[in-house]
C-alpha cells in the first residue's frame, strides 16, 4: 500500500507513486546560514577533512499521484525529495519540493546542492554532495521534469501540466478528414503579374500591333519601280554560255604576227 512519504500514512487506492531519481550514496553537511544573498559555496563544507558531513544517505525523488473524484478536476501531483538510511530504508529527512528555491545549486561547484528539508514542523537547510558529476547532472534532469509537470516553468499551467496536457491535446487534436468530398473541387489562381486584359481588349491590342507591323513600307530598290517592290535578279549564267564567253574573250585579245611586224609570208623568207 502506497504511503505519504511526509507522514507515513496511507494513500487512497487510485493514488499512483513513481521514482524519478535515485542516487545510493550522497553526503549530507550541516552547513552554516546563508550569510549572502549571491548563494551557497560549497568549498566551505568540505574544509577541514569534511568536518561538516554528519551523514551518508539514499537520496530518491518520489512523485505521487492522485486522481480527482471529479472528472473536470485535474489530479493532485506532489515531488519529495527524500534522504534515506541506505541500509535500512529508514527516512532520514525529507524536502517536499513545492519551489525551485527548495533546492539550490553551490556556486563553486556542480556536483553539491543547498537543500531544504522539513520534519515535525521545522525546517533546515542541509549540504548534499554527489561524488560523481554525471549524477549531479542526472539529478538536475530530474528535477526539470518534476518543475514542468508542478507547473512551475509555467505558473499559469496548474499542478499536473503534464498529464492535463496530454488529455487536453486528444481532444483538441481530432483527425481531420482534408479529403474532397463528392461534388468538391478545387480551384487554383495561380497569380499574374501586372494587370490581366480581358479578352476582347487583348484581341484589340494584337490587331493593332499587326496594323502597325505591316503597315511599315519596303526599303525603295534599284531605279524605277512605280509598284515598290524589289526588283528581281538576273538568274545564274549557265555552264555552256560562260565557255562562250570565255572563247570570245581568248579570240579578242590573242595577236596575230601581222600585229607584231611581222609578214604574212606574203613576199616568201627573208634574203
């Protein structure tokens, strides 16, 4: 049967208890009163051969659970930090962690906490101290996670944010069906840029253009044309009037002996 772990008595039946920590070995000191508004340095506890460890305890981080009669009423979630003799099991002293202050960091080192602890109406500030860094910062995790489900990282979210949240988030979250259904289509504008004419001011538009393309005069030809238009060229000579011409050419211009001084054998060899 589940128990307070405060006052050692029984919880209701519904009421659920989870570990979020445990540590087996951490050192506990009685530390002077905070004379600084800046925080604890833990450099002073240990001093002279840990002068100040009064005990060796097992540290657990408990939260417990327990729903609400009322199904609108969100359930009732506490986090105790509790520090056990770890041969027996016997509570040594306990820390209910209803504030982040309940446990404070050392300024000079990572591995020691300032905690609060309650007992019999009393409250005192005890040193504890983890051998290993990677505890140290696993216990900080912990106490994350129980600072987001108290709602103490958002006040305006209750005590149990977490499991509230989960439920809130099935309802609001219901499947959406985005499929078309019979009938539905979907239009989609694609978007233009600058104005978009209507269609016969487009048509209008292109036929001037066309007007003013065509309407552009020819360049003028070669001499006389009263129609404007570019007069035609010759077609090609052909192969047969070309060696003609070529004849013609070779009979104009090859001399004759005459037209070099020469006789035409007329009066027989030279004497």
């Amino acid at each position: 049967m589940n128990t307070n772990p405060l006052t050692g008595q029984p919880l209701p039946s519904t009421a659920i208890q989870r570990i979020l920590f445990i540590a087996p070995k951490v050192h506990i000191y009685q530390i002077p009163p905070l004379t600084s508004t800046k925080g604890y340095n833990a450099a002073s506890w240990t001093a002279d051969n840990n002068k100040r460890q009064i005990f060796t305890a097992r540290l657990r981080i408990l939260e417990t659970s327990i729903p609400s009669s009322d199904p609108d009423d969100t359930e009732k979630v506490t986090t105790t930090l509790l520090l056990e003799d770890p041969g027996n099991g016997q509570l040594f002293a306990a820390a209910p962690y209803t504030n982040p202050a309940t446990v404070e960091q050392a300024l000079d080192s990572s591995r020691f906490f300032a905690v609060t602890v309650v007992g019999e109406g009393r409250k005192a500030v005890l040193g504890m101290g983890f051998e290993e860094r990677s505890e140290a910062f696993d216990f900080s995790i912990a106490l994350q996670d129980a600072r987001r489900v108290l709602g103490m990282e958002n006040p305006g979210a209750g005590v149990s944010e977490r499991r509230s949240g989960e439920r809130k988030k099935e309802v609001e979250e219901v499947k959406r069906d985005f499929s078309l259904k019979e009938g539905e289509t979907i239009s989609i504008n694609f978007g233009g840029r600058g104005r978009r004419s209507r269609p016969d001011e487009a048509s209008k538009d292109q036929k001037s253009e066309q007007d003013a393309l065509f309407s552009i005069k020819p360049p003028p030809g070669r001499g006389a044309n009263p129609a404007g238009a570019m007069p035609f060229l010759p077609p090609p000579p052909s192969a047969k009037s070309v060696k003609e011409e070529r004849r013609r050419s070779r009979q104009t211009f090859e001399q004759k002996p005459q037209d070099l001084g020469f006789d035409d054998g007329e009066f027989g060899e030279f004497q």
